[in-house]
C-alpha cells in the first residue's frame, strides 16, 4: 500500500491506460455510493428493489416510487469533480486512456472525456428506454411527464413500460459493451481502479483480465477490495487527491 505522491518510481512507461470507475469517483460531487458505510443501499435495502428488473417490471408501485426518486436523483445537480477532470485530461492526451465506468451520470463526459472514451458498463440515466419496442428518448421528456401528473408514464409509440436506460439486476449487459472493455483492459499498460468495491461482476473481472494480460493494476479506494492482492499498488488516499496526482504523474512521464 502506499500513497499517490511516488507512484510514478514505481511503474514502467505507460502508453496504454485502462481506468475503471466506480460510484465512488462520483462522491464529491454530492453522488452517494451504494454499498459503502453510507451507501443508499447500506442505509435503505429496500432502495435496492426499485433496481431489480423482474421486481420493477412487475410491480407498478415500484415503478411510480422509481420515477418520484429519478425526480429527485442527486445527479442533475452534480457537477464534475477533480477526479473526473484529471481523467478527462488523459484522455485527450497522448496517453491512449480508456474509461470503463460503472456509473450512470454521465459526468465523465461532462467533464470532457470523448463519448468515444467513455465506455458506460450499466448504461445511462440521461436516456429512457422502452421494454416493449425499445425506443430510446431523453429522460428529461418522461421527467416533464411526471412533473405533469403522469406516475408511470408510458411509452408514446406502444405503451409499452418505460425505465432509465441503465442495466437493472437482473438483466445482462448491452450487447457489445463488455466486450469493448475487455478489449481495452487485455491491450493496456495499466489498469487504474477508481472507487469501486470491485465486487460486481463481470465488471470486476476486468482487473483479471488486464493482469493476466501482463499489465499492472493499481487501485484507489477508500475500503479493501478482493484484488488488493493482486495490484501492484493499493491507494487509500482520497479520490479527489489521488486521481490529479496520478494523471499529473502520468501526463509528465509521457513528455519526457
């Protein structure tokens, strides 16, 4: 374990960098995790429900509890963070950077990562998706809907039963999506873990995929994770700290 400040000494040249982020990358900026101390899960299990497909699909009390909570969802007032910056700068530099997130905020590309940067593992909240005909819109439309009186709106062109466009327990990816970080985790130089329990599979599994392939996998997070054992560096220092050092450190060691 050691602190971001000497990271640099202890990697090779990196050209190629992966970086998986998790809730925690989002937590200053006001984003609550789920299974941390003060997680919305941690505080309320029951929360976890209204994220189950077959229970949300099923059960239209849910539904309009989904909808009342994406009113109030803590992410259309967030702003990018220091940590989401930092890793929107390597993405525009010469370091071929890859971001694989778990998030559904959308502020690594707020904060100015390329979509084409940006693989979004669990979707996106910005978007709703119908589960009959699988069309997708802006969820700022359905939201003006429930502000207007409608608990549960339903799909325009079917009727069908609408939800954010991010992946529920209990479904499985979108097609393609794990592949391409796959992709990016078996060519690069170095896998950065950001904020994440890494207890999520296939998610997690990147880190496996990235070690075996010869790469170093460094971790910052606040908790222990089940590959802490396998890093060649483990960070506790807080995200918004860490993540800007290791970017300067990499951009710098790129120039020279």
């Amino acid at each position: 374990m050691t602190g971001s400040a000497g990271l640099a000494a202890s990697l090779p040249g990196v050209s190629r960098l992966a970086v998986l982020t998790g809730a925690g990358v989002s937590t200053d900026s006001g984003i609550p995790d789920f299974r941390g101390p003060d997680g919305i899960w941690t505080r309320n299990p029951a929360a976890e429900r209204m994220s189950t497909y077959q229970v949300y699909m099923s059960d239209p009390e849910v539904r309009r509890r989904s909808w009342q909570s994406r009113l109030v969802h803590p992410a259309w007032a967030a702003e990018p963070n220091a940590a989401h910056r930092a890793l929107a700068r390597l993405t525009g530099s010469t370091v071929d950077t890859q971001v694989i997130t778990q998030n559904i905020d959308g502020l690594h590309q707020r904060a100015g990562a390329p979509a084409d940067r940006v693989i979004e593992l669990h979707g996106t909240m910005l978007d709703v998706v119908c589960t009959g005909c699988g069309d997708r819109t802006a969820m700022a439309g359905a939201l003006d809907r429930v502000r207007a009186g409608e608990a549960d709106p339903p799909c325009l062109l079917c009727g069908g039963i609408l939800k954010s466009g991010t992946v529920m327990f209990g479904q499985a990816l979108f097609p393609g999506v794990f592949e391409r970080a796959a992709i990016a985790a078996a060519r690069c130089d170095l896998l950065l873990a950001v904020g994440s329990t890494l207890t999520v599979q296939p998610a997690a599994s990147l880190c496996s995929i990235a070690t075996d392939a010869g790469a170093d996998l460094v971790i910052v997070n606040r908790d222990p994770t089940p590959y802490d054992g396998a890093a060649t560096t483990v960070i506790r220092d807080p995200i918004g700290q860490a993540v800007p050092q290791i970017a300067d450190q990499l951009l710098a060691a790129s120039r020279a």
